[in-house]
C-alpha cells in the first residue's frame, strides 16, 4: 500500500471546478475541513468559518450541489457542503473507488494537502485525472503507507470519534443504552450532527465490507 501526500493551491482548486468557492471561504475566514465523503468527482466536506457565508453567493457556485448551516457559535460557522469538481472526468468516480478510505485534506494557507492511499497504479490514476483538468500537484510524499489497513481506516477521524465514542455509551447495544441527544452531549455538538456522522459512517464502513 502506497501514500501520495500532494499540495493544491488555491488555484488548482479552482481549475479542478471549485471556482468562486474558494476565495468565498477564505474571505469568511476559513478554520478547518473534514471531508466527510470523498468520491473524487464529487464530495462532501464540513466546513467551518469565522463569518456567515453568503447564501446567494453560495446558490450561485456551479460546483455547490447543496448546502447547510449546521451549527454555529459565537465566533464560528459549520456548514455542509455537497460539491461537484466540474473540470474532473466523471471517470474520476471509479478510479477514487481504489482508493483506500476517505482521503484526507487538510487546508494551508495556500491551498490544501491531499493524502492519496492505495495502490500505485490507482494513485497514478487520480493524479492523470488531476492533470487533465489542467492541474499538476506538487508532490511532496510518495511511500509505503504507515497506517493499518482495517475497515476504520474507511472513516474520517471524526466519524471515527463519533461511532467510537456511541459504541462505547451503548448506541448500539440491544436495548440501546444511549440515544443520539447523550452522545451528543458527551461531544458536545449537536443530534443533528452526531446522527450525520454515524450514518455516513455506518455507510463507509458497509461498503468497505460488502461486495458492489
């Protein structure tokens, strides 16, 4: 098992499709990204800023699907976004499906960092669909991967936290010890949010699991 650790910048972003959407988060101070589902062309990040984004400027993004406020605080806004990498071929679906798990994103103040997970020829195949629209990753880790391949390793860290953390409260014992609204507490976010997590998680972990 093979890991590519790759930069985008903002600029690539926007080529691969993203146009508008990033100069939109960062204007709103953009914190941090969890990206809850990953298929390549298409994904669904959780997104928190500082300010309220622009609802209409929002509707108006080609490659925003969907959006939704989910939480806010004080000082900070999360929102769901379902996105669409319109400059990807659609191709891009089957050959993310090789890959191992959700990739990981992490933002820098530039652009982003993309852990890329599996085989050599399915990473090769990501970074030709990247090329082909215009992009050319900066490539800054290629090697054996260091994690343990298990089903986990399908979800993010924070469907992780979240599945870990009703599992261990009784979610899913018979008869159930904890509703959504405790686990929920016990992270202190909203029931919304945890039963979000769990579903998208519980999904992840199914298809990991079952033949397609």
């Amino acid at each position: 098992m093979r890991e590519a650790i790759v930069t985008l910048s903002d600029a690539e972003l926007e080529a691969m499709g993203f146009s508008g959407l990033v100069s939109l988060l960062r204007e709103a101070g953009i914190r941090d990204v969890e990206m809850l589902e990953d298929r390549g062309y298409t994904c669904v990040p959780q997104v928190e800023v500082e300010a309220r984004l622009d609802a209409d400027a929002l509707a108006d993004l080609d490659c925003v699907d969907d959006w939704e406020l989910v939480a806010e605080t004080e000082d900070a806004y999360r929102y769901l976004l379902e996105l669409t990498a319109t400059e990807l071929p659609e191709e891009t679906v089957d050959d993310h499906a090789a890959l191992l798990g959700a990739c990981e994103t992490t933002v820098t103040d530039h652009g982003a960092l993309v852990s890329l997970v599996g085989s050599q020829d399915a990473i090769r195949e990501m970074l030709r669909h990247y090329e082909a629209a215009g992009v050319t990753p900066d490539l800054c880790k290629l090697g054996e991967y260091d994690g343990e391949a298990s089903a986990l390793d399908a979800l993010t860290d924070r469907q992780r936290e979240v599945i870990e953390t009703a599992y261990e409260m009784g979610f899913y014992e018979i008869p159930r010890q904890a509703s959504t609204d405790d686990v929920a507490g016990t992270l202190d976010v909203d029931a919304a949010t945890v039963s979000e997590h769990l579903q998208r998680a519980e999904r992840n972990l199914l298809m990991r699991q079952l033949p397609m």
